[in-house]
C-alpha cells in the first residue's frame, strides 16, 4: 500500500525514482512470463479433456498475476508525473482494490497448489478422485472472499491539494487506525494463515520422500516434483510476502505515531521504514514475476510440451531441407 507523506522526513524523491523503474520493469517482464505461461498451458490443454486441480489452480494464479500487473502502469505514471493522478476518481479507487484482490489471491492459489501437491503424496486416491469441478468452485471462493475483504479500499478515491495535484495511492492519516486494524486481519488471514499450512504441507512431503528415498527413480519423479512446488512456494513466501508484511506492520505503526505525537523523535528511523515500505512494496508486486516459475519447472507436462515443440521444429527444419536437395 502507498502512503501520503508529511512535509518532515518525505520520501517522496525516493519514490519518484523506484517506483516507476521498479513497476515497469516488473511489468514488462510479468506480462511476457505468464502470456507465455498461459499460452503453454493452453497448448498442453488442448490435447486433454479435463483439466486437472493442479492446472485449475494455476491457471487462476497466471490471471490473478495478470489482472496485478496490468494495473502497474497506472501506477508508475503517477510516481512519474511526481504524484499527480490523471486516470480519475474510479480508477484510483480500482487500483488499490485490484492490487491487493489479485495480491491475495495469488497467496490462497499457492496454498492451494500446495495441499493439492500435500494430497498426491498422502491421499493419492483422494487426489485422483479430485474432481475438477471442486477445484473451480473452491477458486471461485478464494475469488468471492479476497475481493470481499478488500472492498474497503474502494472507498480512497482522488483528493486535490492546495497547488492542484490530484492525490491517489496515499496514506489517509486520520484513517491510519482503520488501517492497522484492517492490516492485522490481513497478515494473520493473508499471510500466517497460509504460510502455515505451506510449511506443514512441505515438511511432511520432505519426511514422506526421505522415507521413499530407495524408491526406483521412476516412481520417485512424482515426489520430486511435489517437493519442487512446495519448496518453490515457500521461498516466493520468504522473498515477496514475508518482508513486506513486516515492514506494513511496523510502517503503520510508525506513521500512528507521527500523526498522533508528530516527529519528536528522530527523523532516521521514519525515513528509514517509509523507504523500507517503499522497497517491500516492490518485493511485494515482483511476486507475478516468480510465479511463472512454478509452471515453468514445476508444472505438469510443460516440460513434455517444449520437447514436442523442439521436435516439431526439427522435423520442418529436416523436411525443408529434404526438400531444398531435391528441388536441386
């Protein structure tokens, strides 16, 4: 989240230049790994009849990392023309509430990527008879709760300031308590929620593969790419979510402060956390360029689905020159 600063200890040149460099390239990078994704995907798909969990749930993931970075250039145009919205009312209110739904999401739909990975290995016959139908309604739930829970965003919209810059993405001080408040809820249902039962997921798949370790390697590939998922989840976990809940926590208090008492203390530790905010934001958001990993290597098929393509590539290489020698 974005945070109006005070005229003390701003920040506000530091995000002039992170910001819009950091939202671009995130941007830029973002959209061509999950189009790539998504167009794999389809391709593997199209041979198949039903999808399964596994793919249902990342192909929600891809849309929700979409739908994230999609709304990044709005938002480094603003840090570009030095905090000064021209996109209008509704759009403000839709950026915030676009960032975090999709944000949100994207955590449920690695937890969920998780336990359906934790079931192959435990419930094995649970996990088959795992209907697909179960999966798209349990993501239409994750969908209807996120977007529910961060409704309360739509209401920041646009204000204008005495030299005529229209303000959007900022930190209304005389809410910063409604703020913490709705933060608390975020990080024990958004973030320790989630990271907990990622953790349990991994470590009882670990303990699971260390005792099928003399397994022949044929059947231990099920299990290796189980772990993979996991692990990768888990590190995107600690990289993107971990730092950035930390630092709101601390920000928002921080900036209670500061309203409540104003700057009696020393300006190094404001300045401090609201660029640390600024930074983690980013970490934050860089979390739609990581996931496209998690089909990228540890996805079903999709390494199957390169090989065909190299083949395919190969033969038309072959014909063609078969056919150049006897046009000679």
């Amino acid at each position: 989240m974005e945070f109006k600063q005070s005229c003390n200890c701003s920040v506000s040149d530091f995000k002039h230049r992170v910001y819009p460099a950091v939202y671009l390239f995130i941007f830029f990078l973002g959209l061509a790994a999950n189009l790539v994704s998504l167009w794999s995907f389809i391709s593997v798909r199209r041979t198949k009849k039903r999808f399964s969990s596994v793919k249902i749930f990342m192909l929600n993931l891809l849309i929700s990392d979409l739908m994230l970075v999609s709304s990044l250039p709005f938002r480094a145009a603003y840090y570009i023309m030095e905090s000064h919205w021209a996109f209008g009312d509704i759009t403000c209110r839709l950026m915030s509430f676009v960032f975090y739904t999709n944000m949100y999401g994207s955590v449920y739909f690695l937890m969920m990527l998780s336990i359906v990975r934790f079931m192959a290995i435990m419930k094995p016959y649970k996990f088959t008879q795992l209907q697909s139908s179960q999966a798209w309604l349990t993501c239409a739930c994750v969908w209807l709760a996120v977007s529910l829970t961060t409704v309360p965003l739509l209401s920041a919209g646009t204000y204008q300031e005495l030299l005529g810059q229209v303000k959007c993405l900022e930190l209304d001080l005389s809410r910063v308590n409604i703020f913490i408040t709705l933060n608390k809820v975020a990080v024990c249902v958004g973030f320790i929620l989630p990271l907990i039962v990622i953790s349990v997921c991994y470590i009882i798949v670990v303990y699971k593969f260390q005792r099928l370790r003399k397994v022949p390697q044929r059947e231990n590939h099920q299990y290796n790419k189980s772990c993979l998922l996991v692990l990768m989840v888990l590190l995107i976990f600690f990289i993107c979510f971990m730092p950035y809940h930390v630092v709101r926590t601390l920000f928002l208090e921080a900036e209670k402060e500061v309203y409540e008492k104003g700057y009696e203390a020393t300006c190094e530790y404001i300045v401090l956390i609201r660029k640390a905010a600024v930074l983690t934001l980013c970490l934050a958001a860089g979390n739609s360029v990581l996931d496209p990993l998690l089909f990228f290597f540890a996805g079903e098929n999709f390494w199957s689905f390169l090989q065909k393509k190299k083949e395919r590539a190969q033969s038309r290489a072959f014909n063609q020159g078969l056919n150049a020698r006897r046009g000679s």
